[in-house]
C-alpha cells in the first residue's frame, strides 16, 4: 500500500457531506471486481457509529449460543460433519414433504446416481445437467454450475459457496441465515430436485425463475394457512396472487428491485396507482455493483420509500414481493448486518410516511414494478414520471386491470 494513503479511512471514497459513495473515484482507485464488491455496500441513509459483528450469526450479534456453535462446528469441520439438529429442522414452518425432503437430503438418503450406484445399480454417474461431475446430493442441490445459478437468482443468493457433504452445507447455512431464510432456503432445495427429477424422469427441466416461483409458492402456501388470522398478520396470511385496487382513500405503490451481472448492478421500479388503478406516478433507478438479490431489494424499496416521502404521499400501501424483506421489516429484531441497516431505514422511513404500510404479495401480483425495473439500467440514470405512464408499462398495467 503506498505511505500516502495509509491513514486514509474508508469515508474518504464518500462524495464530501453524503452518505454515498463516490463512484467515479472508487473505480478509479480498485479494479473492476473489488470496485462492484465495495459499491454493493449499502451505506445509511443517516449518520451511525461504526460497530463490530459477530459473522457467526444471522443478525451480527454475538449470542452464547452462536459461540457455542462455532466451537462445535469448528471441533465438526476435524472430525468431519455429523451432528444435525434434528429439532430446528422438524420445527420448519415448511410444508411437511419438504420438511421430509430435508431429512431424507441430510440423512443422505436421497437416490442420486451415486447412491444408486452404492446400491449397486447400474447407472451413469455423471450429473444430468453439466455432464461433468459425480451427481451426489451436495452437487445435484446447490454446488452443480446449473443450480448455483439458481441460488444466485435467488433472495438468499450463494451464501455457502462450497461444502462436502449436504450437513456441512446446512450448518454453515444455517450460522450466517435466519430462521425464515431457512425455511426459504428448504423450500428451494427441495424445488431443485424437483427439477433434477423433471430432468431425470421427462428428459426436460424448467428455468431457474420457475425454480424459485414453485419454491416461493409453497412456503408464502404453508405460511398463509398456518397463520393466525389476527389484524397483525392478516395481510400475509392473505398474500395476493393478483394485483388488487387500493380501497378508497389510499393509493398503493408496488416496488420491485432486479440484478444484471454483466455489467454489475441492480435496478429498481416503483409505481403509484389510485383507486380506480389509475396510473399516478412512478420512478425508476440503477446502480453499479454487485449487489446480492436480498440486499438490492431492500435498496430498491427504501429508495421508493424516500421518494414517496418527498413527494409528499400519505396513505399508502406499499406491496414487495421479497417475503424475506417484509418479514424483516414486520419484525422487531436488531439486526448488525448490512441488510438490517437497509431495514432500519426503511422502517424510519415508513413511520415517517403518513398511514403508511407494507405487504407481501406474490410476483404475480407485482408484475408492472417488475417490469419497471428490469426496464432501467446504469446507463439511463434515475427517471419519474407524473400522470402520463411510461409507455414500456403501459400493456403490463391494462393486464392488471382485466
Ligand atoms: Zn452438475
């Protein structure tokens, strides 16, 4: 490191008096990949304290326990994986086959070729999707280049980007995620190998986002029938499949955040609608990094959030469809972690907007913000539009109105 920039902190690749940072410097300072790491890097939308986080848990914080279960893994990881926590995995609010389908995967107990192998069937070792490695469970859920892409596209994105076997997967999954981030991450693993038996059985898979639709379905399906239908929880418990006209009084403002990888970035849309569906408003932005799916949500929904604000909106409803992101805005936990940070300022945010409240509803239900966002990018820069609807929307909002 030259002497001359030894002292300098990383606030220095901040724009002087924002809480941003300086692009153009960044770049010109790190090489391409390390400069979309450092960009992904939400900053506070108001001043904090540095602090220090515990990576061993999903929140940053230590805990006794998480202490513990870094010990245990650590003394695991010599003397190779075999202790699951049988408890937390039948405790998943997941549907029961795939709560089965978790102990079947980390029992190794799954048919994947290898294992037909073991039992001395006569079979082609090799993976059906890349052709290149041995199809153990380890590879044929999360580590095949195929599947990876799915985790990638996913809300958690590839947290554990390599294991031995499933359990040493599961429980370094399970250190750095949440509980409803496991339950997630279940409902994904076992969308896989549905996918990998489509593969096998009828010679044909479906794409990654089906992948993640039927996994998403199906636990907002166990979620919703097992809730208690109390004022509290009755907006999840009732999760739209389509979009719905504000009642009267409010307007409702979709948002909806996308990745590209090359170049990096995120982009995100959000759209005001009045009573009637009537088009009232709407914005659109992009940023340069390489932000995990999770993390771009939460970006693109507190910078609709500070937008509405401005605007002066009041009696809003606000619809995402990232069910991880409304869970962690609905709870009351801290969180150390940047993805907290980004909560914490959307939960500031809607306590500063008159009447205002969030909702998770499925993608189906969300598919102009959607299309809004895919349709902005880095180059474009941020754009609103005021009563006259962006034309690239405007078939998308009829469909909702049919
Ligand atoms: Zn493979």
């Amino acid at each position: 490191m030259p002497s001359d920039v030894e002292e300098v902190t990383v606030d220095a690749l901040f724009i002087p008096g924002q809480l941003q940072w300086d692009v153009e410097l960044v770049k010109s300072l790190f090489n391409n990949r390390d400069s979309n790491e450092i960009l992904a890097i939400p900053l506070p939308k108001s001043d904090r304290c540095d602090k220090w986080r515990w990576i061993w848990n999903s929140k940053g914080m230590y805990t006794v326990k998480s202490g513990y279960q870094y010990l245990r893994s650590f003394s695991q990881q010599v003397m190779g994986p075999s202790i699951t926590n049988w408890k937390f995995v039948w405790g998943l609010q997941v549907l029961p086959k795939i709560r089965n389908f978790i102990w079947r995967a980390l029992s190794d107990n799954l048919p994947t070729k290898v294992a037909l192998i073991a039992r001395s069937m006569d079979v082609d070792p090799l993976c059906g999707y890349c052709n290149v490695a041995e199809e153990t469970s380890i590879h044929a859920l999360v580590l095949c280049p195929v599947v990876k892409q799915v985790w990638i596209s996913s809300e958690l994105g590839l947290r554990v980007q390599s294991a031995d076997s499933m359990v040493q997967w599961w429980n370094a999954m399970k250190r750095v995620s949440s509980t409803s981030e496991m339950e997630y991450a279940a409902a994904l693993l076992w969308s896989n190998w549905q996918n990998r038996n489509a593969l096998v059985w009828e010679g044909s898979s479906k794409p990654a986002s089906t992948v993640l639709y039927r996994a998403g379905s199906a636990v907002a399906d166990w979620q919703s029938v097992r809730a208690v239908p109390s004022a509290a929880v009755c907006s999840n418990a009732a999760a739209q499949r389509r979009w719905v006209k504000p009642n009267s009084g409010f307007v409702k403002c979709n948002v909806d955040a996308s990745v590209f990888r090359d170049p990096a970035g995120m982009s995100f849309g959000g759209i005001v609608r009045g009573t009637n569906g009537e088009f009232i408003a709407a914005i659109q932005d992009a940023f340069v990094g390489n932000f995990p799916p999770l993390i771009a949500e939460a970006v693109g929904l507190r910078e609709v959030l500070s937008w509405i604000k401005e605007r002066g909106f009041a009696s809003v409803i606000i619809e995402s469809d990232s069910k991880l992101l409304v869970d962690a805005i609905r709870s009351d936990g801290e969180d150390f972690t940047y993805f907290g940070t980004l909560v914490d300022d959307c939960k500031a945010l809607l306590r500063a907007i008159s009447r205002c409240s969030i909702h998770f509803v499925f993608r189906s239900a969300n598919c102009v913000a959607d299309s809004l966002a895919k349709t902005a990018n880095s180059m474009t820069g941020r754009a609103e539009w005021d009563l006259l609807c962006p034309p690239v929307i405007a078939d998308v909002m009829m469909a909702d109105l049919i």
